[in-house]
C-alpha cells in the first residue's frame, strides 16, 4: 500500500479569503482533468467555515473516509461533508484506490464570530421545565434522532435548495439564546418570522421521517430526508399537510407557520442536519441554490 500525506494548503488559502467575505466556492462537478488541475484527490463545492455544508466529489472507484468513519458516495464519487458549529482545526480525509494508494488531505476550518441573542416573553416552563415533563422531552428527542437515524442512497440533495418562505428574518445559525435571561444551547437554524397560517414550501425534494403535532420545545415539527444523511427540520409549526413516509418536492407546500412549543410569536425554525452535524441553512442555499 502506497501512503501519501498532503495538507491542500493552496485550495485552503483560497476557501479561507473567499469565506472570510462571505463568498462561496463552487465548482463545476467533476471531471478527471480537475482532478489534476487541483492535485488533490478531492474536488469540493462549498465553503470551508463553521456551520458548512459541503460536496465534495472522488473518481467513481475510490473510497472515502474521515476519523475512521465511511461516508458514503454516489455512483460518481459524490458525497457530503457537514461542519458543526464548534469545529475547529482541520479535517482529515483517507481517499483509497484500487491500486492500493492511500491519500491524506487536511483542509482548516475557518472560525466564525456567532452572535448573542437575548429572548423575554417564552412560556417559562419551556425555558426550566418541570420535572413531570423531562420524560416527555426524553421520548421526544428520541423520536427526532430516530427521524435522522436513516443515510439512504437518495439524492434529492443535488437539484439544491430554495428558501421555504420568504419573510424577515429573526434568528440566525449559532447566536447564543437566553430565553428569559438564562443562558441556553445555540441556536441551530434561521429564523423567518411570518403570520400563523403562512404555507411552508419543501426547500428541496425528500421523504417526510417526521411528522409530529406537538413536541415539548419544538411544537408542530416537520422532519425531511433529502438522502446521505442530510435532512430538513421546521419547528413552531400550526399545521402540517403532509404524512410520514410521503415523498414531497422542491416547492411543494408542506405545512403552516405557527407560534408552538418555546416560541414568543409565530415564526418559521428552519434547521438543517447532516448525520448528527448542525448545518446552517444559509450556507446551505448561497453553497447549493437551486438548479
């Protein structure tokens, strides 16, 4: 087996100033001719920074592989990368080929200033629950990692994004929340305020994993695959129009904007997860708008 050990210290260069002024790469998939032009065993679409969502692209008869974990790749040597919130330092990718060869490249993640966001007025038993309803927030997690739990060989993710209303936006991808002044998780999606009853569209085309009426701190919550791991989560909802296991497309009106479980006003919560990894739906539409 041949090892080969490189950092893609002159694409990553380009990534960090491009990101660092909020433009995003994107380049046209794939062929082998890149492949060289780059000198990398990966080609990527998308942007280098926390909160990321990227696709990346191999030759069709390579594998690969990050921490010692799989990711699986369409029939072209596609595939989808998430960056949390949190990430720091570099991530390390194991391409293999049939030849035996194993490559090593390292691309830095470029850190993000997140903002604070201070909330009154949410229902206090959402912000310290009462003992009596732990469990219940116990059983509802689950079900929502159960929704996630499926990596499907879908692809619905490719044909890109569009936004799943349009309104103001109130809330945005990793600010820190204090509901009522106390400190709490980050949030994790946008927020797009809009009156009860607003229709909500699919943003792209998926298998519903989720439909449910009334989570604790999420109210109505809507959960749809778009294939490999990456899904769609809306929260707070009134109403939901579509069934578990229904398939939805790009556009398709999915359910209504409401004020449920932790909200101070009606409003849209949409999140974005790839595996276990909080994505920001807005790097997702500049990194992946709609074809």
């Amino acid at each position: 087996m041949i090892s080969i050990k490189r950092t893609v210290n002159r694409s990553i260069d380009l990534f960090h100033k491009l990101a660092s002024v909020g433009v995003f790469v994107a380049v046209s998939f794939f062929s082998a001719s890149i492949f060289a032009a780059t000198e990398s065993a990966i080609v990527w679409q998308g942007s280098w920074q926390q909160g990321g969502l990227l696709l990346g692209q191999i030759k069709p008869d390579y594998h690969i592989s990050v921490a010692g974990e799989p990711i699986k790749t369409t029939a072209d040597g596609r595939f989808l990368f998430g960056l949390g919130r949190n990430a720091q330092g570099s991530s390390t990718f194991l391409v293999s080929g049939p030849n035996g060869t194993v490559v090593e490249e390292h691309y830095p993640v470029v850190t993000r200033d997140f903002k604070i966001q201070r909330i009154e007025g949410v229902p206090q038993s959402t912000v310290t629950p009462p003992a009596e309803q732990l469990q219940r927030i116990k059983s509802d997690s689950a079900l929502v990692r159960e929704a996630r739990r499926e990596v499907t060989d879908k692809t619905d993710f490719i044909e890109g994004f569009v936004k799943p209303l349009q309104g103001p936006k109130t809330g945005v991808y990793g600010s820190q929340r204090f509901y009522n002044g106390v400190p709490k998780s980050p949030h994790y999606g946008v927020d797009y305020a809009a009156p009860t009853g607003t229709e909500v569209k699919a943003p792209a085309a998926g298998i519903v994993r989720l439909a449910h009426r009334d989570l604790f701190y999420s109210g109505g919550t809507l959960i749809i695959d778009h294939g490999h791991g990456l899904s769609s989560s809306f929260l707070h909802l009134s109403d939901i129009l579509v069934t578990e296991g229904s398939r939805v497309e790009r556009g398709d009106a999915i359910a209504k904007v409401g004020a449920t479980g932790r909200a101070t006003g009606p409003h849209l919560d949409w999140r974005m997860n790839w595996r276990n990894v909080r994505v920001d739906p807005e790097l997702v539409l500049q990194a992946f708008p709609a074809q």
